[in-house]
C-alpha cells in the first residue's frame, strides 16, 4: 500500500503559518514570541555518509519532546482516519533537514524501525530530493536482518534493488507507504534544503 495525496486545503493553510512562524521566524501580528525549531546536527544517520539536520518529536519508543508534536499529531491522525488506516502507536517522529550530497545519488536503503510500521512523510517545500521506496522488504522474525543497507555494498550498476516507486517531494503531499519497504532519498540540487516530516506508525 502506498499512498500519495495533498492535505485539505485548510491544512495548508495551517502549515504556510507554521513554516513562517517557526522555521522562517517571520514577526506575525497574531503571535507574540515565534517559536524557532531548534535544529540539531546529526552527525551520522543511516551512515556517517549522510548527516543532516533534525529535530525530534517523539523520541524513538513513543515519548513526545518537542512543542510541535501536537501540532504535526494533528495532521498525521486526521490523514489515517480519513484512510481508515488502522494502527497501534506513533512511535518516532522527527523534521529533517537535508541538502545537496555530491558524492551519491541516493541515500543508504533503510528501514526506520524494528516492527512492523507505517512510514509518513509530509513534505514541507518543493525542494528536490525524491523519496525512492525500493522493491525489497525487511522480515522483522529474521532476527539477523539489517535495517540498513549501506550504499557502497551493492553493485548498483550491475546488481541494483530494484525500486519499486520513486515519489517526487511536493509542498503539502503527504506520503504513507508500508515501512517494511526499504527507502532512501535523492539530495537535493546544490543550495536548495529539503524539510519534511516523518512519522513511524506501528500497526
């Protein structure tokens, strides 16, 4: 199952005052003190090939630490309620912040958590950067399985995964997809940032 589809454009509406509150910490009349999201460096994601910038919001076993996370909650229950996507527990939710990589033209093929999930991503701007979701699943009973395929391991010119959906980012898409699925993303084209919101949703 994967899922493409812009929010309502209410929701929109609602982002558009939250990118210029929080993250261009544009002065508004109807709000006193801005929030800034606080970004943090992560040295080492899948790899210490692929930093990037993030903030956490629910902390990987399900702890909200971040103001945003009612706000971001919002959105993500109304999307699978609308779906009538039946699940257990947010689990892990975060804003990442990546940017052009000149030495790869994807990321490491990962799965972002132990059990099974759904993988949510609201994209936040029309940056480049395409979502790649790979046609191979990870077997959660396997126990010797690894949640990260490091890009230099495979042979992609003769032996590539082969993908099974690349999604192109668009401002206000919200994309679900089965999070067994390995994926990764494209960098973005030089001085241009790609923001998007990720949640995992165990089922």
């Amino acid at each position: 199952m994967i899922i493409e589809e812009f929010l309502e454009e209410q929701h929109m509406e609602l982002l558009d005052s939250f990118m210029d509150e929080c993250h261009y910490k544009k002065e508004l009349p109807h709000v006193k003190k801005p929030k800034q999201i606080d970004w943090r460096w992560d040295p080492v994601t899948t790899s210490e090939k692929f930093p990037q910038f993030s903030h956490v919001m629910v902390a990987r076993g399900g702890k909200p630490i971040s103001p945003f996370y009612r706000f971001f909650n919002q959105l993500l229950t109304e999307f699978l309620d609308k779906h009538q996507i039946e699940y257990k527990k947010i689990v892990r939710a975060c804003l990442n912040l990546t940017y052009h990589n000149p030495d790869y033209d994807f990321y490491d093929p990962h799965v972002d958590y132990p059990e099974n999930h759904y993988v949510a991503i609201l994209y936040l701007n029309d940056a480049p950067g395409n979502t790649l979701i790979f046609d191979k699943q990870i077997n959660f009973d396997d126990g010797k399985e690894c949640g990260v395929i490091l890009h230099d391991s495979i042979d992609w010119e003769n032996h590539p995964i082969p993908v099974k959906r690349e999604i192109k980012p668009e401002k206000y898409k919200m994309l679900l997809f089965d999070g067994r699925y390995y994926h990764a993303l494209r960098p973005t084209t030089p001085g241009d940032l790609r923001l998007v919101c990720v949640y995992n949703v165990t089922f």
